[in-house]
C-alpha cells in the first residue's frame, strides 16, 4: 500500500561545465545532484548531526536513466526514504525536468559517528526527522503515475 508521505523537492539548474558531447548532463553529475539533494534535506534539521553525533557514509547507488537533461534546464529531484535498518538505510529518488521523468535511483547509506567511520545505529531522532519507510517500487510507479496526471 502506498503511503501518503510527501517527498522533499530539491531543483538544480544544470550548468553548461556538467554536459557533454551530446549536450546532456554526464552520468557521474547525476551521484552529485543526489548528494546535493540530500544533503540539502538534512541540512533543514539544523543541527542535526551534531546532536547525535551522527553521519552517514554511501555504501551503494543505483541509477536507472528514463530521459537526459541539457544546460540551463532546471531538473527537479524527489526524495523519500525507502528502507531503516539497523545501521543501514535507503533514500529513493526520482529526477524530472519539464514534466518528464529523468532518472530514478536508490541509495544505501550506513550510519557512522560523526568525524570518523565507526558505523552506529542509525538514532531514533534521525528515523523521524527523515520519516517512515516506504517502498521504493510504490514511490516510484505512485508519484509518476499521480504526478503525470497532475502535471507537475
């Protein structure tokens, strides 16, 4: 069953350096804009790092490309958490550019103590400031689904 959580929205403007030869924005570019994305999620809790002393760590990212995106173009980027393990966690994403869907992907991070690599557990403070889990398969087929029909 699709839960009703809204994703946070994050908008990059793609710059001219980031394209290539064909005029669309180099694969690798795509890792940053969702680092980008959810760093900026994150970074709306304020200090929430520091009072958990808590950082996360890319363990794994999978990318699947639908469309390409060219300079100037503003690429709009949804993310949700998929998956709360103990230590380890899930965000999915989905990148649209002109009603147009981009790029979906699934990040795995681990949860480690601030300043170093030593993995924790991921603190109960973090689960719900960045919310419930919700399967990656419903966010994706639900939020293109609805958002087709409403036209984003």
């Amino acid at each position: 069953m699709f839960k009703k959580i809204k994703p946070f929205h994050h908008s990059i403007i793609v710059r001219y350096g980031e394209v290539d030869q064909q005029g669309v924005v180099f694969n690798a570019h795509y890792l940053a804009y969702i680092d980008d994305t959810m760093d900026t999620w994150v970074r709306q809790f304020s200090d929430l790092r520091q009072r958990f002393h808590w950082d996360m760590m890319n363990k794994k990212c999978s990318i699947e490309w639908l469309g390409s995106v060219r300079s100037g173009e503003i690429l709009d980027i949804y993310v949700v958490v998929t998956y709360w393990g103990r230590t380890s966690w899930s965000l999915g994403f989905i990148g649209v550019c002109k009603e147009k869907p981009v790029f979906t992907a699934e990040v795995v991070y681990i949860s480690v103590r601030l300043g170093g690599n030593e993995k924790i557990e991921t603190p109960i403070g973090i689960r719900e400031a960045l919310g419930e889990a919700i399967d990656i398969n419903d966010f994706i087929n639900n939020f293109l689904k609805i958002n087709d029909s409403d036209k984003l």
